[in-house]
C-alpha cells in the first residue's frame, strides 16, 4: 500500500532528499555562521577590547559570543530578509527544487561578502587556487569565502588598534605617575584597571562599540 501510495504521489519521494538536506545543513551551520557573516570581525573587536581594558576573563567567553551573534544577526538582517524571500519562501511553497533554492540562498550572502572584500586578496587567493582570473562577482566560493575571512580579520585588527591606543596612554600614565612617586614595588596594573573601568563605562564604552563595529560594515 505504501509503494502504491508513492507511486501515485511522486512528490514525496524527495522527502528523504529534504530530511538529508535539511541535516546536512544544520552540520554546516556553524561553519557558514563564522565564514559567511559579519560574525569574525564583531567577536574579534569585542575580544581586543576586553584585552585592551586588562580584565582578560571578564566579561565571560559566553557573555561576548552571545553579544556577537546578537549583533551578528542585526547587521545581517538586511541579507537574512533577502535569503528568506528569494530562496526560502519559494522552496517551502514547493516553487524552486533545492539546488535553485540553495544557489539563490547563496547569492544575498555573496552580495554581502563582495561589499566587505578587497579585490586585491580575491585576487590573492585566486592565485593561490590556481583559478582563472575573473571579475569579484564571478569570484567562486573557495576564492570569495577566505578572502573574506582575512579582510574580516584585518578590519578587526584595525578597529582594535584604534581601540587599544586610550588604554594604552592610561597605562603609561599610571606607570609613569608610580615611578614618579618611587612606588616601584607597586604593580601598575592595579592601579590601571580600575581607571580603565571607570574611564570606559563613563563614555558608554559598550554601546559605542557596538554602534562602532556595527556602522562599519558597507
């Protein structure tokens, strides 16, 4: 009866097909989460910054990944209402197979990753696959994703620097300052953190990084 059933209903023998596809991607979610968004420079600024004040265990891993993906998924809202128009809602309508519907999944989060990317490390990278050169929208994934990746990391670099530099004169200042007095036995840093502290949290340190890191992607 159910072989009747599925012959009289060919449809449903892509469910299977559906349940696989839907497992394969929740593997890989993780994996598209840090490659494909805006995920790597967010939690790399936020990190720099707890380095920067000194207090290297607070605020917890747990805190900072969780504000991350927070902000991740405000900055990649825009790209998300795309994927779920163009791809998501036609496939769950039973409009588009699954290869369409992946490849136009695809294309918002490409159109992201291009706006962030250098031509010079598409270029870079293509070298290094041994691809033929070809426009930045022709770019294939293995090209586009790591190029990604490192411009990612060096914006981040780059907003942590800026960053790191007031911290930086706080602790110069408080060495200096110690020296001065012939507190030699006295370690800096004890005397830095909590100026830091109070420093950061009377301009509103958080949100202005957060507003910071968020406003400079394009």
């Amino acid at each position: 009866m159910d072989r009747l059933t599925l012959l009289a209903h060919p449809g449903h023998a892509t469910l299977p097909l559906d349940v696989l596809a839907g497992l394969t991607l929740l593997g890989v979610a993780p994996f598209l989460l840090v490659m494909t968004t805006s995920f790597v420079r967010i939690v790399v600024v936020l990190s720099l910054v707890r380095s920067a004040i000194g207090a290297s265990s607070l605020p917890p891993n747990a805190v900072l990944t969780g504000l991350a993906l927070v902000l991740t998924f405000v900055t990649m809202s825009p790209t998300l209402e795309r994927i779920s128009h163009e791809a998501i809602d036609p496939y769950v309508g039973g409009k588009l197979s699954q290869r369409v519907a992946l490849e136009r999944a695809f294309e918002p989060l490409r159109d992201f990753m291009l706006r962030q990317t250098r031509t010079q490390d598409l270029a870079a990278f293509a070298r290094l696959a041994r691809a033929e050169p070809s426009a930045p929208r022709a770019a294939p994934a293995w090209v586009l994703l790591p190029a990604f990746v490192v411009g990612e990391l060096r914006n981040a670099f780059a907003i942590g620097f800026a960053l790191y530099l007031p911290f930086v004169a706080i602790d110069l200042a408080v060495a200096s300052i110690l020296m001065g007095l012939g507190m030699f036995m006295l370690s800096p840093p004890i005397v830095s953190l909590p100026c830091k502290l109070l420093l950061f949290v009377m301009v509103d340190g958080w949100t202005l990084v957060c507003t910071g890191v968020v406003s400079s992607f394009r």
